[in-house]
C-alpha cells in the first residue's frame, strides 16, 4: 500500500499566493510504481522564477533503475547519489541520504513537538529511491523500502545548501554620509510599547541598520529603561548583574566605569557567546562631552573584504582569545574576529574588542605577523573618522545596539553621567524577529 504524506508544516507558496492546492493523505494512482502528484496550473508562476516548466514528460534512467516523472530534463537530474534540481534561479544538489534524513512524514517527524521522531529512525547511506517525481511544486520521492517521502519546494529552497540564501531584509552597510542620509533609524516609545508594528519597526531597524533608538520613553528612571528593553524579550544577566545603572566611579575592571575615551569596540568579546543587544540610556549628564559613537561593523569587516581579502580571510580563521578580570572573576574565551554564514560566506558577527584581547597564545610565531597586519587593517576601518556616527544621547533616548555587528563607544566627558541599561540575549531577540519575518538565516 502507498502512503503519500505530505509536510504539514509549510512555509508560504513562493508561486504568486495562489492558494488552491490540497494537500492530504490519499492513495495515488500508480505508473510503473512512481508517485502521481497533482500539477498546479501554469498560471501561478512567480516573478522572480524564470524559464520554468510543468511537463507531463515521464523518463527512465536505465543506468540507476529510477523512474523520473513531471518534469524537463533541465528541471531535474538523477545521478548515483542525489537529485540536482533547478527551480527559476536556484540549483540544488540534494544527496538521496540527507532527502531521506529530512523525510517529514508523520511517522519520521512530530509535528506536534516539531522535533524528529528518531526512534523510528534507520537511516543507511545506501538508501535509494525507487521513483521520483517534480511537478514545479512537490518533488515526490518513492524509495527503494517502499517508504515514500514529499517535499514541498518552498521548504527545499529554504532548508537545502545553495548559495543563494538570502534573509527577509536587506541590510543597508553604512559609513557616516550613507546614516546620515538615510536618518536615525527610530520609533516613538508608545508606538513601539502599544503596537506590535511599533515592535516590528524597532527590530527591522535593528537588523536593517544594526541599531535602533526608542524615543520619548520616560527619561529619568531605570525601570522605564526595563520596560522599554523587555519588550522584546527577557534580560541577559552577566558580570553586572540582571541590569546596571552606571557612573564613572570606577567601580568596575572596565573602562566604560570611567570618564575616558572609549573607542569602538563590541561587548563580551570574552564571552563564548557574547550577547545580543546592548541597551543604553543615559539618565543624567550635568557635563560636558560623552557623545556615543557608533561604527558599522559589518561596513568595516566589508570595506576588509574589498581591500584587503586575504586578511578578512585570516580573521575569519585566526581564533583569539579575550579574557574579563577582576579579583574574584576570570573569564576568558575562544573565537574568530569575524564570522561568516557557512553558505553564503556572508557578514555573520564581528567580535572586536582591543581593550579585552588577552596574550596571543593561540598562535605560533611563523603566523602571528600576518594576523597583526590583518587586525591593524581592521582597526584603521574602525577607527576611520569617515565611518564613525556621533550620537549625544538625552534621557528619554533609548539606544539598542546589535552586540554582533554595530560597534559603540564614547567621548569622554566631564561632570556627572549616570547610565542605565542591560543585556538582551542574541537567540531571543532573533528568534523575535524571525516570528515577525524580519529573518531567515
């Protein structure tokens, strides 16, 4: 008997928002023991999907002993061990091994916890399909064991390796004229505390600009800095607590407790992950100075990249330690400068911190020249006065800076400036900002 199931859990049709395809467990009818799908009508191609065609032409490949239905020779290809399938611009290789470790049916998937269902789980890299089908759609897949598995083509573009990913907002790198051009990215506080639009404009500017700054929020209290930040999710609490109000006492090892320059830099380098968002405001300042600067990182680690590829290469690579101390605290962590996205090669995260780099034990001497001059040519990125925004911060402004990409840092300043803030952790803000669709990656 054959079992079509199909994924119940599907991302949104790509092919126009038509919304008249049926998906449900049936008994198909059967040629040459293939799996028949239901073509959807011509009419509902994409835009952006080009030279793609539904094709009731059925092959057989003799040399694999695999039925190949729906579709044009140029659409789909079976080899030894996989199915290279092109939908409009994106070309997938897809091993029948990883197909068959991602089988959604019911009986491999619990779409009630959506977790695998390993126990019925007998995944062998020898596992071949019997007969395939693509109708521009569904690719169908009978294997050899008789187990038949259906994927949607959607959840293939999204979950497949291809280069081609991309997230749902194109983030706009910038130096100081392209910010200063395009405006502080903000949003009034009750919009942003009444409304979810208002959340989801604070996050799209987040990940579009990598800052985003709430204003008119009631100005001179901490725990009106509390409600504004936990409106995206709960606080990451460290070293300074679940939050801080902080002054230049020098109460802390850390530089931001006192009155001097700071220059860019992101937070928690020493951290094996460091957090996600830092949240900013600034109660009272009776003085003069204390501007905030902010540095588009990911602007700095491209600017590399176009300059200078073999050192962002070599800092993609190069793990440096970063380390926090104090009498009765040691943190010391492991990581790269700058992260790429293991598909698309991508800007990912930059963890640049010269004031909490630990000794350089992670290197032999013969590849330590090399990483000084890739870090210099960073530092001169960063450090370059064309890149830099100045922000004098009031009460009543509350700055949120993505910690894996926005670099911040501060004039020094006379007089007393008392700041509030606290930590958001980087799984739950994303994880915010995927359920609005703001990302995919």
């Amino acid at each position: 008997m054959y079992r079509v199931v199909f994924p119940l859990r599907r991302t949104v049709l790509r092919c126009s928002g038509w919304s008249g395809w049926k998906f449900q467990t049936q008994t198909p009818s059967t040629s040459n023991g293939a799996i028949l799908v239901p073509q959807a009508p011509s009419s509902v191609i994409h835009k952006n999907v080009r030279n793609f065609h539904i094709s009731s032409t059925n092959r057989y490949s003799e040399e694999n002993k695999v039925y190949v239905l729906g579709c044009r020779s140029n659409n789909i290809k079976v080899s030894s061990d996989m199915i290279s399938l092109k939908y409009g611009e994106f070309d997938m290789d897809l091993l029948f091994v990883w197909l068959r470790d991602h089988c959604r049916c019911s009986e491999c998937y619990n779409h009630d916890t959506n977790q695998r269902n390993l126990q019925n789980r007998k995944l062998h890299s020898e596992d071949l399909p019997s007969s395939v089908e693509f109708d521009g759609l569904v690719l169908g897949i009978t294997w050899s064991d008789g187990h038949v598995t259906s994927y949607d083509i959607n959840w293939l573009v999204d979950n497949a390796y291809h280069s081609q990913h991309t997230d749902q907002v194109d983030k706009v790198v910038w130096d100081k004229d392209t910010i200063e051009s395009a405006g502080l990215p903000t949003v009034h506080f009750q919009e942003y505390m009444d409304s979810d639009e208002g959340l989801r404009k604070h996050l799209y500017n987040l990940v579009k600009f990598g800052f985003s700054i709430v204003t008119e929020a009631p100005p001179v209290h901490h725990m009106g800095t509390l409600e504004v930040a936990t409106r995206i999710c709960f606080k990451q609490e460290t070293q300074f607590g679940p939050d801080w109000t902080f002054t230049s006492n020098n109460e802390r090892g850390d530089t931001a407790y006192s009155d001097l320059y700071l220059g860019a830099h992101t937070d928690n380098t020493y951290f094996t992950s460091p957090s996600g968002i830092q949240v900013f405001h600034v109660l009272e300042h009776d003085g003069e100075g204390g501007q905030t600067l902010l540095v588009d990182g990911q602007y700095c680690a491209e600017q590399l990249r176009s300059k200078h590829p073999e050192d962002f290469d070599l800092l993609t690579k190069t793990v440096v330690p970063h380390e926090y101390y104090e009498e009765k605290l040691r943190l010391r962590s492991l990581g790269t400068v700058l992260s790429v996205h293991p598909t698309t090669g991508q800007f990912l995260q930059i963890r640049y911190n010269p004031y909490d780099r630990s000794p350089m034990y992670t290197l032999p001497p013969d590849q330590q020249q090399a990483f000084y001059r890739a870090y210099e040519n960073l530092t001169k990125e960063v450090r370059n006065q064309d890149n830099e925004l100045w922000v004098k911060l009031k009460g009543g402004m509350v700055l949120f800076v993505d910690n894996w990409r926005a670099m911040h840092g501060r004039a020094s300043f006379t007089g007393r400036r008392l700041v509030s803030g606290c930590y958001l952790p980087r799984d739950d803000w994303t994880s915010r900002a995927r359920l609005m669709g703001l990302m995919n990656l």
